[in-house]
C-alpha cells in the first residue's frame, strides 16, 4: 500500500469526529452515528482507493452502517484493500458526554483482516513489553501474573482495563483478589487497548468480552504497536450461530493477533471525539473552526504519527455538514 494513504485515511476519521462531535451530550446516540457515517462516506469517495469493508458497524447497535461488502474508494486502477470501520466506537459516551468516544479504521491488503460476524468476542490485550505472556485460556489471576513480570512491576501496581458490565463481575472479582487494580470502562474498547501500548495511560492488560468487529480494529492497532492480542467469538443464539458458519468463522479457535490481521501491511487512524487519556477529543472554537487530534500507525515502518489540526469548516463543508 502506498504510504502517502495514511494521511488521506486520517482525513477519514477527522471528517467522521468533526461531525459526529457536535452531538456531544444530547442523548442521540444514533444521530451521532448517522453523521459520523455519512462523513466517512464523503471522504472515502475522494480515496485513491478500491475498497471493501470486511468490518462495519453491526446490528448490536441499532444505528446506520457502512455496511459490510460495500465498494469504498475511487476504486479503477488502485490498490485492492479491507477496511474495518467503526465511524464511532463509544456511542454512549458521546450520546452522554463522557471520556473516550472515538473515530477509527483500519485498513490493510485484500483478505488480509478476519471478516469478524457482529457477535460478541471473548478478548485479552497487551502492549509490547508483555507480548507473549497472555492466553485467553488462563486466569485473569495467571494472566496478571504474568505481565506483572514481564513489566517488572509488583502486582499491585498492575491495572487491568474492564468493561463495566454485569458480565464481568466474576472476572473483577478475581483481578481484586490477586491484588491487581480495576478500571472499569463505560464504553468503547478499542481506544482501551490501545492505552497498554502507551506507559503513561497506566493500563497494562485489558480483559472481558465485547464486539467482534472491534477486537479486529483493536488487534490492527496493537499490531502496528507491537502489542499482543487473542480473541474467542462468543455467539449468543442460533442465529448468530448461524451467521459465524456463512462466514466460515470457528468458533472454538483463539485467534491470535496474527490470525486477525495478517501479513506486515496496515494503516490506522483514529480520531478523539471526546477526550480520553491518548487523544483530546474535538474542540469547536469561533468563526466556524474546529481542532481535532488523531494517531495514525502503520506498518511496516511502525510510525506513529500524532496530528492537531485546526479545520477552517467555511472552507471545506463536506467535512462536517
């Protein structure tokens, strides 16, 4: 892939962020979502590009897609890529007003990113400096201690990132008695995985089940971070069932991050829409102008690129109508 994309795929998530930030707070989460599409299907037009989505936003949420098998890009001639979107990842905390709301996509060659169904995955991540030390298999106790040593750290100076669902009750339970930290988290898990990646974040492992489709976008990430990730699709009835086998998905196989994103080509970008402890979300200052924050990672440089910028919105409406 040509690496000049990268920055046209951060215009992506820019556009996508400066239109869904505007309904921070109002308790519409799936006008939120509508804008932020229809944003990433405006800019995607304009990518030099021939596209697939593989990942999309699915029926868990009730909200507008960029539906999976649909053609991206200006598509005659160019590079035959996957793309997996989450046009918002953390509708909640957008609809609410809360942390860690973001844009995201990731995109990599043809066949190359796990077509995920819209079900439920069973998921354990890390950063680099623990890559090699968890198994989705062992206990949250085993895998704490584990990373615990492969951080050098005491195992009460670990903090382990957890959905804040009933669900995981158990799984908060035993993190407490091993004597590692919790931190509970209201919303979005991709943007959490990504934090074991950065020391400052103060998160070191993330366990629990959420999104499929997300755990791809996550392991796209950690991949260009070097982090590490396994994943278990967790279908919860016979028609998600049904769906994992449509789409030739195992559902007793642990999918290693290698199985999830494969080969050594991939772009990242995400943009904050509210803030969180990597990116400051969208800030809307006057005479129609707006700041935003994006990472964008790819491979196989491993550059990570931290872009500000402020948008004159007069001068380029498709950004944020």
């Amino acid at each position: 892939m040509d690496r000049n994309l990268a920055l046209n795929l951060a215009r992506v998530t820019e556009a996508a962020a400066l239109s869904a930030g505007k309904w921070l707070g109002k308790g519409d989460k799936n006008a939120a979502d509508g804008a932020a599409v229809d944003a990433m299907r405006r800019m995607f037009d304009t990518v030099d590009i021939d596209g697939t989505v593989v990942i999309g936003e699915g029926e868990i949420d009730e909200a507008p897609m960029l539906y999976i098998g649909e053609k991206i890009g200006t598509r005659e001639g160019e590079d035959q890529v996957d793309i997996a979107v989450d046009p918002i990842d953390g509708t909640n905390s957008i609809a609410n007003g809360t942390d860690n709301s973001i844009a995201v996509l990731a995109v990599a060659p043809k066949g190359c990113l796990l077509n995920a169904p819209d079900i439920y995955m069973d998921k354990i991540a890390c950063g680099p400096k623990a890559k090699g030390a968890i198994k989705l298999d062992d206990s949250p106790s085993e895998n704490v201690k584990r990373v615990a040593k492969a951080l050098n750290k005491n195992i009460e100076e670990i903090t382990v990132a957890v959905l804040d669902r009933p669900r995981h009750e158990e799984i908060i339970k035993e993190i407490i008695a091993v004597g590692a930290r919790v931190k509970k988290v209201s919303d979005g898990d991709i943007v959490t995985a990504i934090e074991t990646c950065y020391e400052d974040s103060g998160i070191d492992l993330v366990i629990g089940r959420g999104g499929a489709p997300e755990g791809v976008i996550a392991a796209a990430a950690l991949k260009c971070l070097g982090g590490d990730f396994q994943g278990r699709l967790h279908p919860t009835d016979e028609k998600q069932e049904a769906r994992c086998r449509d789409l030739h998905s195992d559902l007793k196989k642990i999918y290693s991050i290698d199985d999830l994103v494969k080969g050594n080509e991939v772009i990242f970008s995400v943009t904050g829409i509210t803030s969180g402890e990597i990116l400051d979300g969208v800030k809307y200052y006057g005479d129609n102008k707006a700041k935003t924050d994006t990472l964008v990672l790819r491979l196989p440089s491993g550059t990570q690129r931290f872009i500000k910028s402020v948008h004159s919105l007069d001068l380029k409406p498709d950004y944020a109508k």
